[in-house]
C-alpha cells in the first residue's frame, strides 16, 4: 500500500492502490468529535475522462475492503466485485473512472481503531471516535475534494455499501448523478440491531479484549470475535441456501459423536467463516462499523419522513433487492421507492428472484447483472458518457 | 401490471395499434407515469420519440427487469394499491393502457391518477361490441373476441365495461372526456367527441383522454 503525498497534481493518486494523509482537514463527527488528520486508502480502476464526469463510486459493505476488483494484495484472491467491474462489465473499466475507499473506522489502511493516535500515543483501540454511515460519506466527500472531482455519476454499494449510496444521495445529492442501493435500507431494522449486539457481545465478552485495549496486551479477542462472525454469517444466507449445501450432512464422519465436536457440516462450515474471518478483520472496527450501522435512519434525520430526505432530489435510482434476503428484506426496499415516488425521484427498482440470501449481492446473479447493465447504459447517455 | 394473459387480450394482431395511438398523444417532453406498462413497449416510444420523462409502475417482476434491463425507469408496484404513494400533480399525463379491467377498484384507480396528474390517457377493450353482445345473445356463453381472448376462468379481466359504461364512470368522477378514439380491426377512428351508442356498438376498444375538472 503505497503511501503517496497530498499534492494534488500526483498521478499516482488517480491510479491503482493508493492512500492519502490528509492533515487539517477537520472532519466533524456526528458525535461532535473533529478528526484533524486522516488516512484514506482506496483503489482505483479505469480512467478519468477529460471532464470528469465518468467517476462512479463504489461503497463496500461491512467487512469488505477498497479492493472492489483486481487482486487483493493480502489474500491474493480477486476482489469482492470483480464479477461487476472490469473492461466490459456493467461498472465497465473501460468507460468509467471507478473508486472505491475504504470506510473510516475500518482495518485496511483508512484512519480506524488499527491507526495511531495524533499525538502518538499508541493506537486509537475503543478510543477511536463513536461513527455514523454519514461519517464515513464525508470521508469519502474529502476524498473526491483531494481528487479534486466534481461530482459522480454513479454511486453504488451492497449491504452497508447501500446505506452510504443513500447517505451519498440524500446529503450530498449536488454531487450524485446516479445510485444504486443494492440489498439495504434507509435504516437499520430492530432485528438487525439484535443481531449486531449479539456479535459485539461476544467479543466484549472474551477475555483477551482487555476493554478494546488488546493491542497492549499483545492478544486479540479471537474467540468473541469468530462467534460474532458466525451469527453474522448465518444472517447473510438463506435457510434454503443452507439446505441446499449442508443439509445434515455429517462432516468427515460416519455418525454423530454424542459430544460437542463439529459433527455436522454447518458447524465446521462456520467455525471456519469465524476462524478465517479473525485472521483478516480488527475486533474494534468490527464494533465501530456495526455501530454505524445501527445507528442508521436517514427519515429520523428529516423529520421522521424519508420521502422529505429526498425531496427535489435530481439523482436518478435504481434499488434492487434480493427475494431470499432477510436481513434487507425487499420490504425494505418497496418502502424506500415508495418515498422515492413521494419525492418525485426518477426511480427504477427491482426485484431479483435467488434463494442466495443476503449474500446474493456478492455473487454471480446474471439478472443483477441485466439490471445494472441496462440502468448504467441509459444513465451513461444521459450524461452524454457514450 | 397485466400478466401475459391478459396483455394477450389487448392484442390486435402481434401489435398494440393502441400503444402507437397513445403516443402520440403525449406532449414531447412532458412528464409521464405509464401504469402497466409491460415489458415497456410504450414508455420506449415516450422516452425515444417523445423524449418524454417517462416512469412506469408494473405488477409482474418479470416486466419490470426487461423494462429495467433497458433502461427504462420502472418499479414494481399495483395500481389497486400503490397510486397513493405518488405525489399530487407529479407528472403532466398519466396513462392506463388495457388495464383499467384488470384492476381491483377501477373507479379508485382512475380517481387516484387525477390526482396524480390532470390529464388520463386509458385505453379500454370495449364490452359492448357487437360481436360480444351476439356471442352472449345467440350461444349463450362468455365472449371470446380480438380484444378479449381469453377464457372466463382465466382471464384477469375482472371488471370490463361497456364505453358508455366507462363514461359515466368519467361523469361521477368529474373527468372530462377530451377525445375518444376507438379502434376496430386494427384502424383507428376519431369519434366526434364522447362515444354514442353506435361506437358503443361497433368499437373493438378506445382510447380515451380525460381531463380532471373541478372536484
């Protein structure tokens, strides 16, 4: 992860891996806090066009990372969207100039829990400023002024990713032209909150956390924080999913042992979500970033009606959701277009049949795939890109 | 907003002459809200030669991701149900092609498009053509026509009218009839301004353009 210096003029910031210090720059909480100084990493992919105007912005979910496409440089996997992004592909490379940051309060190179403290007293640890989704939009706001970019004609996410489109739209709707909230809500649901709480108490539960302060005591809360990653899990999947993949199927065993093993498929299918997940993700940020998700209600913010949110709004939307997905159900999303309609936004949405769950977002959905093709080539002649 | 069933119904030959008819009736640049519209076959004509700034509210998810994968401004959504969501006045013509009889509440949907916007365009497989009076006088059986292909058992057709029928539903709800154009074995005829019973006799369907009037 190169770091690069803040003058503008710098090509290398335009391209590729890329991380930026920004000093002074001020950035006010919404719990009154100011950060003076971030870091902002991001990557990017294609090029920006002459006039700026091809720029889509790519919002990534909770656990994810700037590495939207191309190989991530720790696992050496490809990233999480490259099925989406790349030349030819409905985020087409070729025609657009994609970023994509990752999230402040996150662990993959952005100013989080992970980062030192100004006055260089160790790392941040619980220290770290409570966040909102809108907190992490006017970081990615910093971002753009740093690039010196104007505006997006695109603004896409899943999932989190999804709640910062909308943030992007509804805050700073001057700057969007396009967005697509994909498998979100414009808040977070009681039983998503519930869930959450059930991951942040596991690893306020375990041992090693030291009160957040782990990093001290040369420990990680693995435990709690593999067990909040396997709840988690099984809220991105849909029973039918699970059925279809592990059954009761027993895992290299003939019968169930009468203990506590993994006899079953599932269980050792989770252990190893939970135990992988440790490996790559920081337990404070994994508190900080469902915190800020929780704590997301864009109608709260304007009165109680979301539709006031969006009032005036010019930003055309395309909102999709997934059939199977219960922890951003299409409820969520038929509410939101409803407010869309009130608002008099030009809105498309869709609904994708997958028994894949939440997840489906991630993964291969040909019709995804027809949507977005088809909502971006006719955004794209409207704003004269093609 | 209407299942192939039924958009089979409106069919006078392989194309909806009525569509072509409609749009030409719209404004070029003007607001539009097209309701059942389909797999977008209409909004396409608004959108590219009317470069109207057109939406569309469709039942079936399969139609509205073709509308979608075209890149035409759809949602999915019933006219029986989600008209109310939609802003006083939000677009300038609001249009119901063949659907009107597939609805729950005919008589609320119209009300809720005047509001919606202050001029309607519908168009309407009409029930008092003679074909279907005879097929009912002389055998004694549901019609099956053109315009009403399917069987009564399967039809989404649930409330279909006469045109006479259908203007004085216009009358109780204070919607002025500005033109009717009815259609019969594929060719268009203007009626002099409100159909009588002769149209009422002879149209296989019409296209009708409503004005809202004081309430």
């Amino acid at each position: 992860m190169g770091n690069t210096d803040q003058t503008k003029d710098s090509e290398k910031n335009l391209q590729g891996i890329a991380s930026v210090d920004l000093k002074n720059v001020g950035l006010r909480l919404d719990n009154g806090e100011v950060l003076d100084d971030v870091t902002l990493s991001y990557r990017t992919f294609g090029q920006l066009n002459k006039d700026k105007s091809n720029v889509v912005l790519i919002c990534h979910a909770l656990t994810l990372d700037q590495h939207a496409a191309g190989d991530n440089p720790l696992t050496g996997k490809p990233g999480w969207w490259s099925s989406l992004v790349g030349p030819g592909l409905p985020i087409d490379t070729d025609k657009f100039f994609v970023i994509c940051q990752n999230v402040i309060g996150g662990c993959a190179g952005s100013t989080g829990p992970t980062s030192m403290k100004p006055d260089g007293s160790g790392v941040y640890g619980i220290d770290f400023p409570v966040l909102t989704i809108a907190d992490m939009v006017r970081a990615q706001n910093l971002l753009l002024d740093h690039l010196d970019i104007p505006d997006l004609f695109c603004v896409i996410g899943g999932s989190m990713g999804g709640m910062q489109t909308l943030q992007w739209a509804a805050a700073h709707g001057d700057r969007v032209f396009s967005a697509i909230p994909i498998a979100t809500a414009a808040r977070h649901s009681s039983q998503n909150i519930a869930f959450h709480e059930v991951g942040r108490q596991a690893v306020l539960a375990d041992p090693d956390f030291h009160a957040g302060a782990y990093h001290q005591h040369d420990a990680r809360p693995r435990k709690g924080l593999a067990v909040a990653r396997m709840a988690a899990h099984i809220t991105y999947l849909s029973e039918t999913a699970l059925q279809r993949k592990f059954g009761r199927n027993l895992q290299d065993r003939e019968a169930v042992t009468y203990g506590f093993e993994a006899d079953f498929q599932i269980e050792s299918y989770l252990r190893h979500q939970g135990m992988s997940f440790v490996e790559r993700f920081d337990a404070n940020s994994y508190l900080y970033i469902t915190r800020a998700m929780d704590y997301f209600d864009i109608a709260a913010d304007h009165g109680g009606s979301l539709a006031e949110a969006f009032k005036g709004t010019s930003t055309r939307f395309c909102v999709v959701s997934f059939s199977s997905d219960w922890l951003f159900p299409t409820s969520e999303s038929v509410s939101l277009v409803r407010a869309l309609n009130a608002a008099g936004a030009n809105v498309s949405f869709v609904e994708i049949e997958s028994d894949k769950g939440h997840d489906a977002f991630l993964l291969n959905e040909p019709e995804m795939y027809t949507t977005l093709n088809g909502f971006l080539r006719a955004a794209a002649r409207d704003r004269g890109l093609s | 907003m209407i299942d192939p069933k039924a958009s089979a119904d409106g069919n006078l030959g392989n194309k909806r002459i009525d569509l072509e008819l409609i749009a030409n009736m719209v404004e070029s640049g003007s607001r539009v809200l097209d309701i059942g519209c389909g797999t977008g076959e209409l909004l396409d004509l608004l959108v590219e030669q009317r470069h109207a700034d057109g939406r569309g509210l469709e039942l079936s998810q399969s139609g509205v991701n073709a509308c979608v994968a075209r890149g035409l401004p759809v949602v999915q959504g019933n006219a029986d149900t989600d008209l109310s969501y939609y802003p006083d006045d939000g677009f300038d013509t609001v249009i119901l092609s063949q659907t009107l009889q597939a609805t729950q509440r005919p008589r609320e949907v119209l009300h809720e498009m005047s509001r919606i916007g202050p001029r309607l365009i519908v168009s309407i497989p009409n029930f008092g053509h003679w074909r279907v009076r005879a097929h009912l006088a002389l055998n004694g059986r549901m019609p099956e026509t053109n315009a009403l292909a399917s069987s009564w058992y399967e039809t989404a057709n649930i409330h279909l009218c006469t045109l006479l029928d259908f203007t004085d539903l216009c009358d109780a709800l204070g919607l002025k009839v500005e033109q009717c154009i009815t259609l019969t074995n594929g060719k268009a005829k203007q009626s002099a301004t409100r159909p009588g019973a002769w149209q009422n006799l002879t149209a296989e369907q019409a296209v009708f353009v409503l004005r809202r009037g004081a309430f």
